[in-house]
C-alpha cells in the first residue's frame, strides 16, 4: 500500500572476537557494523535508526549465557527475535551426520552461498578464528567439510606450546623461505594456511565441476588476493542469516 513503511530485519551475528550487527530490506543489506562488546545501548541506536525492523535473528557464539540473556529480553520486547538452531527450517538438505554439533556459523554460509551462487557447485572457507571449508552441491545438498585452526590461533599455539617462540600477528604476505625467527614464523603460518587452502581447493576442483570458491571471515582479504579465482563475501554468513530468519518467520 502506498506510504507502508518497508519492513527491515535486524540481524545479528556474534563470534569468538567480535560481532556482525546488520539491517536488511527484504535481501538487500542497508546497514552493517562491527563490534567488540555488544550492548543494549548500541541495539537501540539501530533500533532509533531504523525503526521499521519488526524482526531479527542472533547466532551466538562468543557471549556468556547472561550477556545474551540480556540482549535476548531487550530484542524480545521490541519485535519477533529468533535464535539461530538446528531446529530452524533452512532453503538446503542438510547431509552432515551430526547436525546438532555442526556451527551456526557454517551453516548460515552455506545458505548464503546457495542463495547467491543458486546451481553452482559451492566450496565456502570461512577464515575466522578457525578456517572452516564448506561443501554445498548444485542441488542444495550440503555435505560438510573441514576445519582447521585460523591465522591468529596457529601464531598464539606456537607460542603457548613453546618456551622459546615469540607470539606474533599479522597477515601482511611474506616470503616463502624465512631468513630469520619472527619471518619463518610468519612463513609458516600464512604460506602453510594458504597452501593448505589450495591443497583443498584443488581437491574440489578436480572433484567438481563449474565449482565456486567463496571467501569470508576476518582473514578472508588474505586468502582472496593471494588466491586466483575466488570469490571475496564479507557477510557472507549475515546473508544466510537473513535468509534463515525470513525462512522461518512470514512477516
């Protein structure tokens, strides 16, 4: 009806460092923000900002039982909230064995890659704080995949487990043959993560045919420019939560 307000979903998606706060119009994203602490006064300004959302989705990861429980009472009293389980109805046939162990994360991908790439064979690498690698076929069938420790866990491991290596960051590409500690080091962690990338993606493509690969996550800016042919998603995982929540939720 002419002067209806468009209806705009809050989506919410907290992990292990940081959380991905987003606001779409039916499956365009208008508003996207990072954050390291989410807190009640930072839902409401998106709330004021947009005051049309009338529902929303969160998948937790990285918050304690009595932060979220907060944020949960708050959502709740404003519109429909939903939280991201394996109970939700999903656009794909899930194949994966154990569906109750299997990350919100990774499957909230794979929906978004299957709405994105729709009859493309899909190979999804999440580069957070663990490298997830995720297979979703032509057909919508989803059937697992991989994970791997990520960038900053493998310089904290030889850290940790050593008396005598310094704990490093960073992602700025390096030689292959490091000259001294602090590069060897830096060798060892990005050039092994994207060997092993490219190892997997070999694999798929010599299984696959028109395969895409897509990359999200925090080191995805890495992999994608020292990697040919594939695809940078940033909110990969906001877009297949958007997708979920309207899935469930006809409003």
């Amino acid at each position: 009806m002419k002067g209806e307000k468009i209806k705009m979903k809050l989506v919410i998606d907290v992990g292990n460092t940081r959380t991905k706060l987003a606001v779409f119009s039916s499956q365009t994203l208008i508003y996207v923000n990072a954050v390291e602490v989410l807190t009640v006064n930072i839902l409401n300004e998106i709330i004021e900002k947009f005051p049309s959302i009338n529902k929303a989705i969160y998948s937790v990861v990285g918050l304690e039982k009595e932060d979220i429980d907060i944020i949960k009472e708050f959502l709740k009293s404003k519109f429909e909230l939903i939280e991201m389980s394996n109970d939700l109805i999903t656009p794909i046939s899930n194949k994966y064995l154990t569906p109750e162990t299997l990350g919100q994360d990774r499957i909230a991908a794979v929906v978004g890659v299957n709405n994105l790439f729709a009859g493309s064979n899909c190979l999804v690498i999440d580069a957070g704080t663990c490298i997830t690698i995720d297979y979703i076929d032509r057909e919508s069938n989803y059937h697992g995949g991989s994970i791997s420790p990520g960038i900053n866990m493998k310089y904290r491991a030889l850290n940790n487990f050593t008396s005598k290596l310094p704990l490093l960051s960073g992602t700025n590409h390096t030689e292959i043959t490091g000259e001294d500690t602090i590069s060897s080091i830096k060798s060892g962690v990005l050039n092994g993560t994207l060997m092993e990338l490219e190892g997997f993606i070999s694999y798929y493509n010599s299984e696959k045919t028109d395969l895409k690969v897509v990359i999200t996550g925090g080191d995805a800016k890495l992999i994608h420019n020292n990697i040919k042919e594939t695809i940078l998603e940033e909110h990969l995982v906001l877009y297949g939560l958007n997708i979920i929540l309207d899935t469930n939720v006809k409003k």
